[in-house]
C-alpha cells in the first residue's frame, strides 16, 4: 500500500521542491481566488451579464504569451531562472494589489481591468516557461514528469479552493478584497524562492546569447513532426476549448441564475477533476502519446456532456469530466516536450508551447464569447467540444503516421 504514494509523490523527497511547492500552492490559491473575481466583476458589475466582455479580458490577458513569445523563451534560456522568477512573481503581485485598491475604492472601471489583464499577461508570459522549466532544476529530469504532474495537482488544487473563497469574499465584504488577497498571496512564493538551497538546484544548460535565437527554436520545433504534432492540438483546444471564465460564468448566471457562491463552487467542482488527473500522471513512471488522444477525445465528450446538461449538478458533473480531460492533455504535453528535448532548448520550446496553448485565446475568447451571447452559453461549449474532437482527429492521424514517438534528450536517463 506504500508503494503507489510514495511513487506518486516522489519529487518532495526534495527539501527544495517541498520549500518551492509549500509556496507556489498558497500562491495558487490566490490566483484562483483572483480569476474567479474578474470574472464576477466583468460579468455582473461591470457589464449585463456581457461575456464577449469576459472574452476581451482573456484576450488581453493571454494575448502577451503570443505576442512576447521571441523574448519570453529567450530570457528562460540565458538567464538565472530563479531571479527571473523573482521578477516575475514580484510584478503580478504588485498588480493584484493595485486592481484590488482600485475595485475596493469603487474606482474601478472596465478599462482599468482591460489594462491590467495586459499587464498581468505580459508578467506571467515571461514567468510561464521559466516557471515549467525551473521544476527540471528542482528535482532533475529522472524526476521531471512526477514534479510536473505535482505541480499541476499543486495549481488545481488552489483552483478548488481558490473560487469558493472568492464567493465567500465576494459575498461578504466585495470583490476588490479578493484582489488584494491574491497580492498578498505571491510573498509566499517569493519566501520559497528566497529559501531555496542554490547548491542544492540542477541547473539545466544554459544557451549562449547570438542572434536567431528565437529561429533556432523555431527551426527546431519545425523539424520535429511529434512535436508539431502536440502543438496543433494545443492550439485548437487552447483556442476554442480552453474557455472555461466564459463556459462556466455564462452557464451559472444566464442558464442557472446562481449567485457568487454557486459560481465560485462550479470553478471549485471542475479542479476535483483536474487534481484526479494530476494525480494519475504523477504515478506513471512515462508520459505516453496515447494520453494525448484520450485526453482530447474525453475533453469533447465531456463538452457535450456539459452543453447538454439539464441541470445545476449534471453541469458540475460534466466540468469534473473535462477537468480529467484538459489536465491529462496539458500534463502529458508539458512532459513529452520537456524530456524530448535538448536542455538547452526547453526554455524556448516550452515558451512556444505555452504561446501556442493560449495566445489563440485573442482569436477563440472573443469567438466563444460572441456564440454565447449570440446563440447561448450550451452552443459556446458546443464549440469547445469541437475542438476536443478535432485534436483527437490530429492525435489519430499522427499515430497513423508513426510520427508520435520522441527523440530523447541527451539528458534524459
């Protein structure tokens, strides 16, 4: 009986990774508690109940992954991983912080919110591929897919906790101080980073600074057919599947007229989903491809599932679904790209994946947003579960072809 757990959570025999993971979950908490806010203040105080608004601010948010991509994966590459994390972790801190003052105050307007969602976005577009990639020093690549799978289970974790305390917040004393408790939230990362053990760290291969960086891993990537391949399914679930803000906040307001707290306990059923799918890739020694194809053609069933439900609770037991679905994709994703590729790369490529998984969000939000103002929220998860569909069709065709199967790296034991 000891076996399974102590393989399944194998990574914290590391005094840095358990220092790293105590603060990043108490940060994540306050992510959650954040996202689940903006998106009760855009929908419900700062519109009619308008999600093309909620889709603008996604877009502005996410857009920065794509739009910074040459830089992001540069500087996750060449610099110090930990400062930068420094950096980054100290910037979103700083904006919570100000967006809560502003929303407390009763200040705050639609635009103030458009322009910190792109400030956020363009904060967490160079912590995104440092932060995937800096677990590799934590632990080191035997141990790289368990501490990944982890830090998933850490991140949706947070997001089941995360929404129910912002509809208590919410409900009891105001939006704007689920704002501040989310600033308040990153001095627990910084701590962590602060109290890492540098000796301890392995520090993955740093690139030399020339020219053409950005192309070279672009040529990369482009003579690579799998991870072409996982690319293009992540853009077309990133894109038109990845909506949840839109999916879950337009079915709890316009199809079961909950409250905040109903709202915030939807947000909180799907993490149960995505914890059960971290977890199940933390126990697996490998990543496979065929994870790949499961995880999409489950995210669209569970999309229809959704779309389809009749009430309240057979919708929150669909989001459990697509929580499986969506974390076994990107979990599997994330360690394949990783461990197939040189160390000297990952930042790089692990920044094109993440620009590639949620810079189509300016393209797909608005989209997504405007179906479910247009037509309803059910056909708006009707495009989602397209997109689960046609990912599957692209994992199919890529086994097909025998093209799935990954160099390893030089590293890789």
């Amino acid at each position: 009986m000891s076996v399974a757990p102590a393989g399944t959570f194998r990574s914290l025999k590391s005094p840095n990774y358990r220092t790293w993971a105590a603060g990043a979950f108490v940060s994540n908490v306050g992510t959650w508690v954040q996202r689940t806010a903006q998106d009760w203040l855009v929908l419900t105080e700062l519109t009619q109940h308008n999600a093309s608004a909620v889709g603008a601010v996604m877009a502005l948010q996410f857009g920065p992954q794509l739009l910074l991509l040459p830089w992001t994966g540069f500087a996750a590459d060449h610099f110090n991983q930990r400062k930068l994390l420094i950096a980054t972790q100290a910037t979103m801190g700083g904006l919570a912080l100000a967006l809560g003052l502003l929303t407390v105050t009763g200040v705050v307007q639609l635009w103030h919110v458009y322009i910190f969602a792109f400030l956020f976005g363009c904060a967490a577009a160079f912590d995104a591929p440092v932060r995937q990639t800096f677990v590799g020093e934590l632990v080191g690549d035997a141990d790289l897919p368990n501490a990944i799978a982890l830090n998933s289970t850490s991140f949706n974790a947070g997001r089941m906790v995360g929404p129910a305390v912002a509809g208590l917040v919410i409900a009891s004393v105001g939006t704007g101080w689920a704002f501040l408790i989310n600033g308040a939230s990153f001095l627990a990362v910084l701590i962590s980073l602060a109290f890492l053990s540098v000796a301890e760290l392995h520090p993955n291969a740093r690139a030399g600074r020339a020219k053409g960086s950005f192309m070279e891993g672009m040529c990369y990537v482009w003579g690579r057919a799998d991870l072409k391949a996982i690319l293009v399914m992540l853009f077309l679930i990133g894109t038109f599947g990845l909506n949840f803000p839109i999916f879950i906040s337009t079915m709890a307001v316009s199809v079961f007229h909950t409250d905040a707290r109903g709202f915030g306990f939807l947000s909180s059923t799907m993490a149960v989903g995505t914890i059960a799918g971290a977890l199940f890739a933390a126990s697996r020694d490998r990543p496979r491809f065929v994870s790949l194809l499961l995880g999409a053609g489950i995210f669209g069933v569970g999309c229809t599932l959704a779309a389809l439900a009749p009430n309240y609770w057979i919708f929150a037991g669909g989001l459990v679904v697509i929580g499986v679905a969506a974390l076994t994709l990107t979990n599997t994703s994330n360690s394949l790209m990783q461990l197939s590729t040189e160390p000297a790369m990952r930042g790089r490529v692990m920044a094109l994946r993440v620009g590639i998984a949620l810079g189509g969000t300016p393209i797909g939000a608005p989209i997504v947003g405007w179906v479910a103002d247009t037509f309803s929220p059910r056909w708006a998860l009707g495009v989602g579960a397209a997109s689960g569909f046609a990912a599957a069709a692209v994992a199919v065709y890529a086994m097909a072809r025998k093209i799935h199967r990954p160099r390893q790296s030089r590293s890789t034991p």
